[in-house]
C-alpha cells in the first residue's frame, strides 16, 4: 500500500519495519498510554509486532494508520489513520467492522494541533478516496483533549459506553454530513 498524504506541516506515510525506534519510544511511554489501559509496551519486538499488525491491515482492508512525521523535523512524531476494527482484538460499544479514526504522538508533540490537522486529512481520504460511508472515533471521557479533537474535526457524539474499567465516548461521522462540511 503506498499511501503519501500531505498536509501543511505534516506527512502521513505507511508505517514501515524501519519505524521501530519510533514505535517503541511512542508506545513505551507511560504518559501516552494513559488513557489507554495503562499498558505501556516493554520491548522493541512488540513495537515490531504492532508495526506488522498495522502492515496486515494494510494487505487485509487496505488502510490502516499511517506514520505520522512533522515536516520541519523530518522526526516521526507518531501515527494518526483509520483503522478496520472487525471487533477480532476488541469490540467496542457492542460494535464491529467499522473504520474508527486515531492518532497517537509523542507527548514533545501535544499541543500542536498535528491531531486535528491530521485527523482532517485522514477524514478526507476516508471519505473522498475510500468512499466509506461512516467512519467513527472513541475516547475515554476522561481524555478531555482527545475528546475535543473528535469534536473538532465533526464527529458527532452519539454514547457514552464501558471500556475496561473506564467510561468512553463514541462519536461518528457520516460521509452525507461530511459532505456538507466540506
């Protein structure tokens, strides 16, 4: 799959075997996996492992989330995409084979406005190139910034729901409101 998305400050590119250094620093720090379940990854072979989840989601569904590099460092900051959650590894608010929307970066990153410029983007080709008809998000309500991204870049809410021992927020856009977005 080569997908090259590019938006002011930022390129959004497959993630490649080499992006483990990346990967790992991302996925090891405990700050990042706050708000997701506290579980912080130990070892460069699971950054490894979480790298070719995301290649096979690439082969399997043609899309998947995309290495994420700030154009004026060239660093990768982290990965924003969409995601086929065919409810295998986990449903979410009872749900299945849907394409949800994320991002995850390097806490040095925050703050930026690289989630919402990112997110924008990847709606668009969601919408635009992949003629998806929903694509939805998720956040634990506690995640106030996750929260206002998935706001602010037009998702609606639609429930609150049980996520492990947390309480997250579901949104979803459909493509005939994107549509009037744009």
């Amino acid at each position: 799959m080569k997908v090259y998305i590019e938006t002011e400050r930022l390129i959004l590119r497959e993630i490649l075997p080499t992006d483990v250094e990346g990967m790992f620093e991302l996925d090891s720090n405990t700050e990042v996996h706050k708000y997701l379940g506290r579980k912080p990854i130990q070892t460069k072979q699971q950054a490894a492992d979480a790298i070719q989840f995301i290649r096979k989601q690439y082969r399997d569904h043609g899309i998947g989330r995309f290495a994420t590099v700030e154009k004026s460092s060239r660093e990768f900051i982290g990965w924003s995409g969409l995601k086929f959650n065919t409810g295998e590894k986990e449903i979410l608010n009872d749900k299945k084979d849907f394409y949800d929307i994320g991002y995850r970066f390097m806490p040095r990153y925050w703050g930026k406005g690289y989630a919402t410029e990112s997110s924008l983007a990847i709606l668009d080709y969601g919408f635009k190139e992949l003629n998806l008809e929903l694509i939805v998000g998720a956040a634990e309500i506690e995640n106030v910034a996750s929260n206002k991204i998935l706001q602010k870049i037009g998702l609606k809410y639609i429930n609150d729901f049980p996520f492990e021992d947390k309480i997250a927020s579901w949104y979803e856009l459909k493509r005939e409101d994107y549509e009037t977005m744009s």
